[in-house]
C-alpha cells in the first residue's frame, strides 16, 4: 500500500476555519469568479451566435443548426484531449500562478478578437469555430493551475470550506456572467466581449496577488513524456480515482443538456436571447444554494453513497428538463439539475484533492478536468447529433436516462465509492 499522502499542513486549533482568514486565498476567489463570470459569458453568446448565424446566414433548418451546436462543442474539445498532459505536467513543473494568469491572457485576446468581428459584422462559423477552440487550449491550462492552488494556500482542515466556497465564486458567476451576458449582447453585441476582456484582465491581476506557489524541487524531476505518463498511470491505478473521475464523465456525457439551450429559448420555450441567458444561468443558482450550504456546514459522512443518489438526481431533473414546456418548469427543473450537479461537484472535488499527493495534483486536476470537459463538450456533440436525429427534445430526455443508468453501473462497478464514508484518503493499491 502506498504511504504518499498528500502534503499538507496539519490544522491545529488556533488556525481559522474559515478559508476568507486567509488573503490569498480570498485573491485567488476573486480571480476564479471573474474568470468563470467572463468565459461563460462569452462561451453562451458564441453558442447563440453559431445557431443564429447556421439558422439565419446560412439557412440552416433546425436540425442542422443544432449539429453544428453539436460540433461546437468538439472543437472546444480537441485541444482539450490533445494538451491536457501538457497542461497537467506544466502546472507541476512551473510555477501554478503564473500558468493561470496566462491563460486568463489567452482569454482576453480572444474576447477582444470577438468583439471586433462582431462589432464589423463579420462573423462565420469557421472564425467562431476557430475561435472556440482557441479558447479550450486556455481552459485545458486554467482549470488544473487554479484547482492546483488552493491546497497549497489553505491548511487540509479547512479545504473542504474551501473547496465550497471556491465552487460558491464559480456557480455564482455562472449565474451573473449568462444572464448579464444574454442582456448584454441584446442592447449591444460588441458590448458582451469589451465586458468578457475586462473581467479577464481583472482575473489576471487578482492572480497576480496570490503568493507564488514554488514548483517541486528539480531533483524530484523526471523527463517530462515520463512525468505525464506518471499522472495518467496514477490515476489509472488509483480505482477510488478512477471511479470518481469517470462518473462525472460519462453521466454528463449522457445528460448534459446545456448545448441544446439555444434551441430550446428559440424554437421550443420562444424566450430570446435574454430567456438564454436565464436559462443558462438556472443550474448555477441551484448550485450556489448547494455551495453556501456547504461553505458553512459541508457533509461528513457517508460522502460516496450521497455523490451517487446526487447524480441520479440529475439525471432525472434533466429527463423532466426536456419534456417541459414551460419555461417556468424548465427553470425549475434547471435549478434542481445545478443543485444535484454542485452536490457531486463538491463531493468529488474535495475527494480528489484530499487523495492525490501535491506533487501530482496538477496532473491529476489536468485528468479530472478533461473528464470534466469530455462530458461537456463531446456531450454538447452527442446531444447535437441525436437531435439532429431524433429532434432536441428525444435527445435531452434520453441523455437523462442514461445518466441515471449510469449512475447504477458505476455503484455496482466501483464498490468502493459507495464504500466511502468519510473524505479521508481512501487506501490505494500497491
């Protein structure tokens, strides 16, 4: 059995409990909710101008415009799949910080870039495409340095709270930046991205702020190929990892129901723009009740079981999601959605980090994150080609049964997540 545990400091009772004690924690909360508050924003407006545009510049019928929602989300998904153990072995080998604000910088040029062919009207589906896929190469190197931090900033007894809160600062700009941004972008489209690039620069000098956290010492280096495969063995080998990381992948794979969005405000619910922007925004408000609760009394026991039942849920609420037509329901149901999704978030988020040494964090955030955005983005393709096929509705409804059918396997396949009790590191394989 393997003795590396994670290196961190143990809490004694004169250090505070609350995670905003510490200053640079509260740095690299406001830098997170400015990055999330921007992207998601720019992220929704593109996939509302990729529908417009198929529907309107090229004149797409329905169908079609949803498959090209669909491949929207892949070619946000390749650079992903391709980088992820660059990103990964970066975040370990540099400096976390500095990692992170360069993608924010990443981010920024390309919402500037946005913002000027949308302000000259220029637009077409391979520039937004281009685009969209040079903004998965900055999230593949943003979400491991910024999930990477926060364990080196806070004492182990206070991550969880951590954790929590950080989840509060992302669902909480997932909420704002889609619904500020769907109002936005109908008073002024150019304005949308000018919005998106000040928040990023925000992002990056906030970041700026947080201590740097030094990378690990060169004599527990290795060749850089070797120190990639390290991570991806790692979490191989580790089954309670595995299971915890493939859960989230293949339900929201099935489920996710976020790419269908724009077609269900235009076509289906008939809401507009500002009708996106709240639909889009209903999951995270479901989410930030989850995370407050959390943040001030966060569960204990019997972690893995709840994970598991918190995922059913969102297979449901998805099911009932696609056969509403009512966009009250619909938010209703959004919102429960968000709320099972932040629970398993929370859950898996606080499991991972408390059960992977600091040397490979940054490795395997890097392999959490691109099961994260597999489910997102190849489940933005599976939901746009089954409704190329079956209509938005068939492939909302059967995505939310598959991931209910997934949960079941995945308690019957990995025992030990139903085994978990506490969030203390699980025992690991030789």
């Amino acid at each position: 059995m393997a003795t590396d545990t994670p290196s961190v400091q143990p809490a004694s009772s004169d250090v505070p409990r609350s995670p905003l004690a510490y200053v640079d924690f509260r740095f690299l909360l406001a830098a997170r909710f400015s990055a999330v508050m921007a992207t998601i924003a720019m992220v929704v407006v593109i996939g509302y101008q990729v529908y417009l545009t198929a529907r309107n510049d090229y004149g797409m019928s329905v169908y079609d415009a949803s498959w090209q929602l669909g491949l929207l989300g892949l070619v946000q998904f390749v650079p992903l799949a391709i980088l992820t153990p660059v990103a990964g072995w970066a975040v370990d080998r540099f400096e976390r910080r500095s990692v992170a604000i360069f993608s924010n910088l990443i981010d920024l040029a390309i919402a500037a870039m946005l913002g000027w062919f949308t302000w000259t009207e220029a637009l077409t589906l391979p520039l937004l495409f281009t685009l969209a896929a040079l903004h998965g190469v900055a999230r593949v190197f943003s979400g491991p340095a910024l999930a990477a931090i926060a364990p080196n900033i806070v004492p182990a007894a206070v991550l969880p709270r951590a954790v929590a809160l950080s989840s509060m600062a992302w669902q909480g700009a997932s909420i704002v930046g889609p619904a500020v941004g769907g109002l936005i972008y109908a008073a002024h489209p150019t304005s949308v991205y000018i919005f998106s690039a000040a928040l990023l620069g925000i992002s990056a000098f906030s970041l700026s702020r947080v201590r740097p956290v030094p990378p690990p010492p060169a004599e527990v280096r290795r060749h850089p190929l070797r120190e990639m495969v390290d991570g991806l063995q790692f979490v191989w080998r580790e089954r309670f990892l595995l299971g915890t990381i493939t859960l989230d992948l293949f339900a929201v794979l099935l489920g996710g129901a976020t790419a269908m969005l724009p077609v269900f405000a235009h076509d289906i619910l008939h809401i507009g723009s500002e009708g996106l922007g709240l639909l889009r925004a209903a999951p995270a408000a479901g989410a930030v009740i989850i995370a407050a609760i959390f943040a001030v009394r966060p569960i204990e026991r019997n972690v893995g079981v709840k994970m598991l039942w918190a995922v059913a849920v969102f297979g449901a609420a998805t099911v009932g999601f696609g056969l509403s037509t009512s966009f009250l329901l619909s938010m209703a149901l959004l919102v429960i959605l968000g709320a099972a999704d932040m629970f398993s978030v929370f859950v898996r988020g606080t499991l991972i980090q408390l059960n992977t040494p600091d040397h490979m964090r940054g490795r395997v955030s890097a392999a959490s994150g691109l099961a994260i955005s597999a489910s997102n983005e190849l489940g933005e393709m599976r939901a746009g080609a089954m409704a190329a096929l079956l209509g938005p509705v068939g492939a909302v409804v059967i995505g939310g049964v598959g991931a209910i059918g997934i949960t079941a396997l995945w308690a019957w396949i990995f025992p030990e997540l139903r085994r978990a009790r506490t969030f203390e590191p699980q025992f690991r394989t030789p």
